[in-house]
C-alpha cells in the first residue's frame, strides 16, 4: 500500500485505481495522461509486460470513455534491451491503442532514437504521437527546428535529468531562459501541437500571452499532486492535462519529487496531518 505521503503524486498501484483518478479529474474539467512507473529495464520480459500494460490501460479509457492518453518511457519498453525492442514495443502500442501516445524523454544519449522513433510514427499516424523535448540541452533549438512541420505533439520541459555541461545549460536562469526563448519559437512556428509541461506560473503565462498573440492552440501539462489548484483554475479557460503516475514502483518516483523541491516533502506531509 502506498503510503498517505506519497500518495499525492501518484494515483495508486492498480490500473482501475488510475483510471479512477481520470474520471475524478474529468469531472473537473482536467483530462489525463497516464504513466505506468518503471524504467531501465534490461529484460525484454519486463519491457514487453509493461507494453501490454499500455495497451489494456488505453483499452481501458476506451471502455470508460475517459479523455485521457498515455505516455511512455523509452527505456520501460526496450530501449535499454536494444533498438529493436523499444521500436517494436512503441510500435505495438500505437498501432493497439486507441488514443493518443506520447513519448517521455529520458537521458541525453537518448534523445536521436526517441526522436526518430517519435517523427516515423507521428508521420504515420498523422500526429497521434507526442514527444517531449528538454530546454536544458544545447541541441534542442535545432531539434524544434525539425519537429515543426513534423504533426503530432511536442512537450517542451526544462529537463530531469542531468546531462553534462559540454551539451547542456546547467544554470537554473539559463535553463529558464531558454524555455521563454524555445516556447515563444513554438508558438511562432509550430501551427499546433504545442503542449507547456511546466508548473511556472512565468512559463504558463508567457504560453497565455503568445497564445492571445499568434492564436496558436496549446495545452498546459502538468503533475499529479503538483499546484492542482492551478490547474482546475486554468482548465476553465485553457486545455489541461494531468501526467498521471501510477502502479507499484512508486517509491523511486516519489523521492525524485521531494529531491527535486524540499517544499514537496512538507506539501505531503501537510496533507497526511490535514486529513
Ligand atoms: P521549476 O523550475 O521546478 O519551478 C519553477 C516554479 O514553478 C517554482 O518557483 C514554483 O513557482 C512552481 N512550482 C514548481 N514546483 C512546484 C510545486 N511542487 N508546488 C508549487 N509550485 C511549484 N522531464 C524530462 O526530462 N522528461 C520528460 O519526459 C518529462 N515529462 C514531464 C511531463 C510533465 C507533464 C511535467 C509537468 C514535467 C515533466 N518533466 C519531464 C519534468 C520537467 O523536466 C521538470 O523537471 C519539472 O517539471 C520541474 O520544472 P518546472 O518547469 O515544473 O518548474
């Protein structure tokens, strides 16, 4: 059982218990995108168990009539086993589900195969595939560059990870100003398909004022148990989506959070003693 501290990130073990948790937030207005934890894995088994996952979990939403989607790590299903099984997972997945698919970025050496596999599909499908893009590495001007006439989605971030300082902006500032610089690029150039992953109050107004500028549609995207008040409020005027976590491997995902800002930690914890 997850415990109540870490329970507002994540929304629960089970599948049922996620798909719950979009209901809930459709009823709010917020649609869902669901992540089943796991990642690094080495065994193929693993990956192809989690793909299968997606593909009842899309099944399920189906079912439900839920407004939500998916997203995927490339490293959950395959990519650390090879190429070849996470082109063969990503594949099944977006041929079998019936809804929109997006793909999470992971490390920097990761960045050419997801892109790749991203810009096939999404040509494929014709934009029923999203990507996310990091504003902390160096390349990735170039990489909206190719994405532009590209359909489907793309989520600009500032980045998880901690790439090395020859190919990545390491200052917090720096990060930030690139982020205003690669979204206003978006909302010039891209004609749809521009989604803020972000939980800036700076990040999501610059998105409203581009938008009021360039009329470009966008969506805010942003984490379970994070400023949910915020995204109720703007989903009245704007499209929201909640990234959803779920499923037994919460533990690891729940430190990065509190790690990432202290302020998480007393967050939860404020919650735990007001309930
Ligand atoms: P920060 O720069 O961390 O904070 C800026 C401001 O936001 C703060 O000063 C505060 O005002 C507000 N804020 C931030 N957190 C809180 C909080 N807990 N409570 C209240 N206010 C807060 N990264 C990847 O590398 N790959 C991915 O695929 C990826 N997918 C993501 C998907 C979504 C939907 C989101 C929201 C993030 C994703 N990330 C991903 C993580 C992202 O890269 C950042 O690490 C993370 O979002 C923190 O940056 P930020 O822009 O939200 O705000």
């Amino acid at each position: 059982m997850i415990p109540p501290i870490a329970n507002n990130f994540v929304a629960g073990e089970t599948a049922a218990e996620a798909l719950d948790h979009v209901e809930e937030l459709n009823a709010r207005g917020v649609k869902g995108i669901l992540n089943l934890l796991g990642e690094h894995y080495e065994d193929r088994a693993d990956a192809d168990a989690d793909a299968e996952a997606y593909i009842d979990l899309a099944e399920g939403l189906a079912r439900r009539d839920l407004d939500g989607c998916i997203s995927v790590k490339p490293s959950q299903i395959g990519l650390e086993v090879g190429d070849d099984a996470f082109e063969e997972n990503l594949a099944r997945i977006v041929e079998a589900a019936d809804c929109f698919v997006w793909v999470d970025m992971e490390d920097h050496d990761t960045v050419d195969v997801t892109l790749d596999a991203f810009e096939r599909h999404a040509r494929e499908t014709d934009g029923n595939v999203g990507v996310c893009v990091q504003a902390n590495l160096r390349r990735t001007g170039e990489t909206l560059e190719r994405l532009a006439d590209c359909p489907g989605k793309v989520r600009l971030v500032k980045g998880a990870y901690d790439p090395p300082a020859e190919i990545a902006y390491t200052e917090k500032s720096k990060v930030d100003e690139m982020y205003r610089e690669y979204l206003t690029y978006m909302f010039e150039e891209f004609d749809d398909g521009i989604a803020v992953g972000s939980h800036d109050p700076a990040m999501t107004d610059l998105a409203r004022e581009l938008h009021e500028e360039h009329g470009t549609p966008f969506e805010i995207q942003m984490l379970t148990g994070v400023r949910e008040s915020a995204q109720f409020e703007l989903a009245e005027e704007y499209e929201v989506y909640q990234y959803i976590p779920y499923g037994s491997k919460w533990f690891s995902y729940f430190y990065r959070r509190i790690r990432e800002r202290k302020q998480n930690a007393l967050f939860a914890l404020r919650a735990v003693v007001g309930s």
